[in-house]
C-alpha cells in the first residue's frame, strides 16, 4: 500500500534529468531548512530527504550525484542562513550591495559538505534501508568536518530541529548532537527504502524501516523519562548567587556612533541599577557592552571607575568588552613594539574598577573580526575598527569570586560541540555573552539560542546567555529554558544560577572516541541491513 502510493512520486523524482534534477534537489534543501530552528516544521525533512534519495535513483555517476548534493545544500543554506544578510545592512552604504552575494557565496561554499556527503553515498550503493544508513553516516561525517575545517561553522547542524523539545536533546547528553543527527536522518530517510529503484522488498527490511521511522518517538520517550527524574531546577541552584542579566537592546547601527556612545554605557548602568540591585550578587553584560576600546592605561581610569558603578559591592560585573594590549597566556601573537594588539574579550570588573579575570575570544568570526588572507583581500571587516582582532588560547575555566568556575564563550562560540570548555578542568557553568544585533529579528538568533541549548545538555552544565538584543536567558544542564528576555526587548532578570546535572556520564568527556564509535557501530548496521535489502 505505502508503495503503491510512494511509487508514483519516487518515478517521477528518477526520471527528472539536467536542470530539473538540480531544481527539485534545491527545492528539496529549502524544505529541510524549515525544520530547523525557529519554525521546526521537521515532518518536512521526510520529503525534504526521501526526494533527495529518489532523485538519486536517476543518477548514472557518482559526479553527478555530487552536483545533486550541492543542490540540495544550495537551497537549504539559502533558507536557513538567509540571516547572514542582515550584518551587511548595518552599514548599508558601505556594505548592502554585498547582501546578496554573501548569501548565496555562503550557501554555495557549505553545499560541497552535502554535496561530499551525496557523493559518498552514491560510490556505495546500498539499497534500501542500507542506503539510508550511508546518508545517516556520510552526512553527519561531513557536519563533523564542517564544525572545524577552516575554523569552523557547525551551524544548523541537523539534530537542532528537536530544539524546541527538551525530552529530544537527552539523547544529546550520551551522543551529543551527533546522535541527534543520526537518528533525524535515519527517520526522514525511511521511507524512501520503501518505494523507488532502490526499494526493499524483505520483510526484516520493512522491519528496520517502520524501527528507523519511529526512533524519534523512542527517544522522546527515554528522554521523558530522564526529565521526570531530574532535581526540580527551582531548587537545584547554586546557593547565595543571584545574577541580573542586563539586556539594553542597543541597535547596531547606533551603537558606535561617537555622540551616543557615553549614553550607551550610562543606560545600561541604568539597568543595572534598576530596583532590586540590592540584592544581586553579580551583574552580566552581552558581548562588547562597553562601546570603547579599554586598556591598561590611566587614560581608561575615569571609564573603568564609571561602569565599576554597576557591580555590586562585593560581587562582580561581568562583561564582554573589547580590548588592547598583551593577550593570555596561551595566545598565539604577542604586541609588537610601537604596535598593540585588540582582541574581543570578556572581563570581570569589582566595584573599585578592577579587572579580576580575562578571557579573549578565540573562534573569530571571518570577514566580522578578521578578513582571511589579509594581503590578498583590502577591504575592511565589518566590525567597527579597521584592524583584525587577534585569537585567545581557547576555551578557559575561570576562577570568579563568589561563583562556581566558569567557562566564558563570546558569540559564536557557543555552537561549537566539544569545544565549549576546558576539559581538563571543567567548570560549573557556561556564561555565553553575545550581540546577535546584527542580524535583526530573524532566524539567526534564534538559532544561536537554540545551539546554546544542546551545548547545555551535551555538557550537563547549564549556560547563562546574556545578548545585546536578545536572546538573553537561563539554560540548565538539562537543556530545559528556564527564563528568557525576548528579541528585541529592553530589560533585565534576576536569576539563580543552576548547578551542573550530577551523576550522569558527560558526552564532552569521550565526545570524540564517541563519535567514532558511533560511525563503527552505524557502518556495521548498514553492512548487515545492505543484506536484507
């Protein structure tokens, strides 16, 4: 019955040929792409994939099926990061002309990891559910090599469409987001086993296809089942810590004007100091709050003892914050003489105006803080300043008085997956300052959000995310949202600070012999399926 009504559709996918192929493969991307993260229509990704691997089935080589993948990830990156194209409008003289360019430059450069992944596919030629394992192993291979190879972009990596689900991302605590992805792909690609050119027709095979569909469901289950028995997070929470995290929704195309900027940092001490200061032990501020480049020098000492005015009398302000001079131990260039270095960084400041701890933001944002092959390319960053940023060392654990150690991640950081904290000396907490600003009310902060949530229950600690104009909110080890100031939105909360989930085994400690291990144990299920296919 389900091939009688699949077939027709499967048919029609095969015989499409040249530009038609490439067009429904592209069309079959950008239904994938609103799965993600915030429209989650992820019932799409059944079409989305099993039109893609019956497209597959009109391929003759395997270069074709390459330029077939490249389609498809044309078009989901074309609807999932359209976002990218906001950062130019900020500065829409200088920089609008080039929106559409780097929207589509990105989505062609990212549509050769699905376009390697299809191609892997096709050199195997499995059948069947055989055939959906191959695209569950070559795809989330290639989300791998995309989270590092040229520093790295692991955004809208599939298993993010169950985001909006907290029972969905404990799996994550034992796989990580790997996993995740594992499981979406096996699902949305069962049912192309059952009809097409490479259809089964055993009845184990049917067996492991109706399994593979339904895992979603099994895994919602398990992870029900962990959330009933988790500590209630009213009370799980660090005790004597009490954080206001500060959101002065500052539009980015206002932020570095020269006349505004004395009132920017005077608002936001505002904010700070809103009724209830009394009782906050610590105060945070999203990423580069201080709108000024702050260094060592007594030339700093009158701004430095301004916003000391926000932290608390023993506690702390907490703030991202751009700087110049020598970076951490660790970092990789050091000031030259007559020549400072800048770096994007967090500080922690008491209330005299001294800073007690640094971090320097090490995963830098291409062509935002530096512009690759500086010599060949002249134009300027989009990031205020005409200078790059320079790299800190890498993820650090902090110690900040009256807090659990911390994990300070600027941005982008925070989408990386086992590369958010120290782990030969983990901390208690991940505080993950931002300013999504530039990408306005879209898709990209929220999805940024989203990313936060599986670091959190990846790690089982909980994250502390605080934006310029949002999403600034409370993310326990568990993944689940706790509080939240909305995009878009002026305001602060008061939150307890949640303690790291206990007694459970962390996905970040092993992430990468994990990893392996599931591609093993995944290519061993594809060879024994590929014989009942």
């Amino acid at each position: 019955m389900i091939k009688a009504s699949l077939g027709p559709i499967a048919h029609y996918c095969a015989e499409l040929e040249g530009w038609r192929r490439l067009t429904a493969a592209a069309i079959c991307g950008a239904l994938a792409a609103l799965a993600l993260p915030p429209i989650h229509l992820f019932p799409l990704l059944i079409p989305a994939f099993c039109g893609l691997l019956w497209l597959l089935d009109g391929v003759e080589r395997p270069r074709q099926a390459a330029y077939l993948g490249w389609s498809f990830g044309f078009g989901h990156g074309v609807v999932g990061l359209y976002w990218v194209g906001h950062a130019f409008l900020v500065d829409a003289a200088q920089y609008g002309f080039l929106m559409p360019f780097a929207v589509a430059g990105l989505a062609a450069l990212l549509a050769f990891f699905p376009a390697l992944a299809i191609y892997g596919v096709a050199r195997l030629a499995w059948k069947g559910v055989a055939r959906g394992v191959a695209l569950a192993v070559f795809w989330v291979l290639t989300e791998w090599l995309r989270s590092w190879i040229f520093t790295g972009f692991p955004w809208n990596l599939m298993g993010s469409v169950w985001t909006f689900a907290p029972e969905m991302l404990q799996l994550a605590s034992l796989t990580g987001v790997w996993g995740l992805s594992f499981m979406t792909l096996l699902a949305a690609a069962a049912p192309a086993a059952l009809a097409g050119r490479a259809a089964i027709s055993g009845g184990a095979a049917r067996t492991a296809a109706v399994i593979f569909l339904i895992l979603p469901v099994l895994a919602w289950a398990g992870g029900a089942l962990r959330l009933a028995s988790a500590p209630d997070p009213e009370t799980h929470v660090v005790a004597d810590v009490t954080l206001r995290l500060v959101q002065p929704n500052v539009q980015q195309s206002l932020k570095w004007r020269s006349e505004l900027r004395n009132g920017h940092v005077n608002d936001i001490i505002r904010l700070s100091r809103a009724p209830g200061f009394e009782k906050v032990t610590h105060v945070v501020w999203p990423e580069t709050a201080i709108p000024f480049l702050l260094s060592n020098d007594a030339r700093d000492a009158q701004l430095r003892s301004v916003i000391a005015a926000a932290a608390p009398a023993n506690g702390l302000l907490l703030t991202g914050v751009p700087r110049m001079g020598e970076g951490q131990p660790g970092a990789t260039k050091r000031p030259v003489e007559g020549r400072s270095l800048t770096w994007n960084s967090f500080q922690a400041f008491d209330a005299s105006g001294a800073a007690r701890a640094t971090y320097d933001k090490f995963h830098l944002v291409p062509f935002g803080e530096y512009v690759p092959f500086r010599g060949l390319l002249s134009f300027s960053k989009l990031t205020a300043g005409r200078g790059d940023f320079s790299s800190g060392p890498g993820p650090t654990t902090l110690s900040l008085p009256g807090l659990p150690p911390a994990s300070p991640l600027i941005c982008y950081e925070i989408i990386f997956p086992g590369q958010v904290v120290d782990p030969d000396n983990r901390p208690g907490w991940i505080l993950n300052v931002t300013n999504d600003a530039w990408f306005g009310d879209s898709s990209g902060p929220r999805q940024h959000f989203a990313s936060a949530r599986l670091r959190a229950a990846e790690e089982g600690i909980p994250v502390i995310r605080v934006a310029n104009t949002g999403i600034s909110g409370v993310i326990d080890g568990y993944g689940r949202v706790l509080s939240r100031i909305e995009l878009g939105t002026a305001g602060v909360l008061d939150v307890s600070l949640p303690k790291p989930v206990a007694n459970q085994e962390i996905y970040s400690i092993s992430s990468d012999w994990k990893l392996i291990t599931q591609m093993i144990l995944f290519v061993f299920l594809g060879f024994g399926l590929r014989n009942f296919s």
